[in-house]
C-alpha cells in the first residue's frame, strides 16, 4: 500500500476487528458475522484493521455509497490484498478513462442483448440440470452453478460449445490453491492470460460482428484516436471472464444453498414464479458474492468521525451495507417481494458490475428451471464453503430432489 509519509504508522492505530476472525463454516452468512458487523456499524462504522497491511472498513449504506460515488476522493485500482493483483479493463481504471471502456463494453449487455441470449442459456441450465434430476441428487454447485456461470460467459463471448470445459478447469486449478492470493496470482496471470491471449489471436484472424462480439468489439475500439492494443484487449478478456465467473457461481451457489434449507421459500416462488426475479435481488442483497471492494483514499477524508489518511486503503463493505438497519427494513430476513430493494450486492457508481444484467438474468433462469422441474429439494449432506477469502459462496450444496411425474423442460 502506498500510504502518505504523514500517515499515523499502522502499528500505533487502535484496531477496531480481525476480518479474518469472521470467516465462519455456517454455509451461509453466520450470524456471528452478522452480529459482528453490527457492531462495526453501531461502535466505529469506519473500522481499522491492521490485517493485510493495514485498511479502514466501511460499514454503514450511505458511508459505502458516498465513497463509491466519489472517485475522485476513493479511487479504483489499489488492489485489496487478498484479491488477486491482476489489471483488467475497465475495472482497474477511474473516470475519464474508465468511462470510455465502459461505454464500449454496456452494449453487450444491454436488455435487447440479455433477450437474444435467454433461450441459450434456459437450454444450458436445463441440459445441466438433466443428470441431476435423473439422479434425483447431486452436487448444485459443481453440477450446476459453476458450469452455468460458464457457460453464460461463453455464449456471451461467443467462445465456441466446448470454451467453458477450459474456464472450469482452470477455476478448478484455482480452488486447489486454496485462493490463497500470492499463488493464485501467479496462475491467474500465467494461465487466464495465456488463454485469453490465444482467444484474441484467433479473432485477429478471424475477426466477428463488433455488435455482438465483445472482443471483436474492443479491437474496433479506439482511445484518443489509436486502436487498442493486444495487451489491452487481453485485459478486457480477463475482466470479463476473471470477474465474471466465479461471482455469479458463488451467487447461485448461495440461492441455492438458501431454497434447500426452506422449504417454504421453495413453494412460495413455484406457487408465484413471476417473485423469482425480486427473489434474484434479495439473495443478492443478503449473500453478495463479493462483500468488499478496495478503494484508495487520494487525499485526506473524513468519514462518519474519522480521519482516514491519504494514500491508506479503504474497503468498502458492502456485506455490511446490504444489512444497515437505517435503509433496510427487517434487513437479515429474506423478503422476496422487497420493494424498494436498493442494495448494491453488484456494486455502487461508475463501478457498478457491468456483467450485472447477464448475472441476474442466469440467476432468474437457473432458478425457475430448478423451481419448476422438481416438487422439493433438501441438502443431502453438509454444505462446503468456498475456499480462501476472495469470493462469498460455496464448494459444494449437496441436495437430494425429485421431480414431477411427466416433468418437462421449462421455457
């Protein structure tokens, strides 16, 4: 971290949490986490720890909102140490640079282009789904949220039937380190490099439609008058697939995780599927697959009562906002008809997730193809959590099911 000569030494800041202390094996949020946070956002709502190099701790929704908003105070690219030190475009970028990239990159996600891809990605769910069912049980996670993550990236960026195989056994890869950070960063680089790098050779060659090729797109691409380069190109790739799909896997993983262990929630949305699509945005709230996005503090700022010091690195808990009682009402129940339901689970401002649209959209499908062709489905075995610190998710859910007599794919 490169912190301002005049900043107070880590060692002589009082330390307000231990995040690593809060990693619990629930399976879900633990309620030790969430008592915890509680306490961050009712005693010291801006938190030092002196973990992984030192960083202050966001914890109230309008703390974390303003600081999202205001880029030009807490800036992207100063990575958290325990996310994987990788540049991707755009999201390593701030204004006006960031706002050139991401102009080019919300085409491929706009409504008109999450219709075109629905019927693909209904198909991939329930081509997933259909072993399971067959079997009546099975892992959710590895048999179903993973590889439909997969998958939607690979219709998305039209990377041919077999491109997800190779994504999940290099996340495969990944898990086996323990995403333990300084060694998945080593593979990231060398392996999900290396591979984007070959995808984009290949469209050099042969190049696709721009409109609907989004790496095509970025070789028509210009920024002040000169074509993206190579390195450039590979670098949206990586932002794409790299932050694209372990995040929407361990979402589903959560929801999934969170329909086997109530079964009233699982009727209530098979009796009133039209819910399913508010159902996607609370478990978003609840269980956001990435509780903490790092900032940098440009100059001194004051937040809540305290003095952050230019140059320190600045979580923004996005886990914890998601839960502040002042802007959600009942905010740890599960409410699937939520309205208004303002969480920023896919993030707040200019960087706001530009994949949200196709995490939703996978989300609401993997949902009402599960919903609509099984009665019930239980855990058949103990949960895994994801490894590591990066991601909230989990390994495994394993569930037993059965399915309707004369059970027919869903469209």
């Amino acid at each position: 971290m490169n912190q301002d000569a005049s900043a107070e030494p880590a060692a002589e800041r009082d330390v307000d949490w231990e995040p690593t202390g809060q990693r619990f094996d629930d399976g879900l949020r633990d309620s030790r986490w969430v008592t915890e946070v509680n306490r961050l956002r009712g005693e010291c709502p801006v938190a030092y720890s002196n973990e992984f190099g030192g960083f202050y701790s966001l914890t109230r929704y309008a703390d974390v909102c303003r600081a999202a908003l205001e880029h030009q105070t807490f800036e992207s690219g100063q990575q958290f140490v325990r996310i994987p030190s990788l540049f991707t475009i755009p999201g390593s970028l701030n204004p006006p640079e960031h706002t050139v990239f991401r102009r080019m990159l919300n085409r491929y996600f706009a409504p008109a282009r999450m219709d075109a891809l629905a019927p693909q990605i209904t198909d991939c769910a329930n081509e997933l789904l259909d072993p399971l069912v067959a079997r009546g049980q099975g892992d959710l996670v590895g048999g179903f949220c993973q590889p439909l993550a997969a998958r939607g990236l690979a219709v998305l960026m039209n990377l041919g039937e077999e491109a997800y195989l190779d994504m999940l056994e290099n996340f495969d890869r990944f898990d086996a380190l323990g995403w333990e950070p300084q060694a998945v960063n080593e593979l990231l680089v060398k392996v999900l490099r290396d591979h984007i790098a070959k995808l984009v050779a290949a469209r050099r060659q042969q190049p696709m439609d721009p409109e609907v090729d989004l790496l095509s797109g970025a070789m028509t691409m210009e920024v002040d008058g000169a074509p993206l380069d190579d390195e450039q190109v590979i670098a949206i790739g990586i932002g794409m697939i790299g932050a694209g799909h372990s995040t929407t896997a361990d979402a589903l993983s959560s929801a999934v995780f969170r329909l086997a262990t109530d079964p009233y929630l699982q009727s209530q949305l098979r009796a009133a599927p039209e819910l399913v699509a508010g159902a996607v945005e609370e478990f978003v709230r609840l269980d956001a697959p990435v509780t903490e996005r790092s900032r940098r503090a440009v100059s001194d700022v004051e937040l809540a009562g305290r003095a952050i010091p230019a140059g320190s690195l600045v979580a923004l808990n996005i886990g914890a906002a998601n839960l502040d009682p002042e802007h959600f009402e009942h905010p740890e129940a599960c409410i699937v008809d939520r309205s208004p339901n303002r969480h920023i689970g896919f993030g707040h401002g200019v960087h706001k997730c530009v994949g949200a649209p196709l995490a939703r959209m996978e989300m609401k499908i993997a949902i009402q193809q599960l919903l609509g062709r099984t009665e019930g489905f239980v855990l058949n075995a103990a949960p895994e959590n994801s490894p590591g610190l990066i991601l909230k998710g989990l390994a495994k859910v394993p569930v037993r099911f059965t399915a309707p007599r004369g059970s027919r794919r869903h469209r």
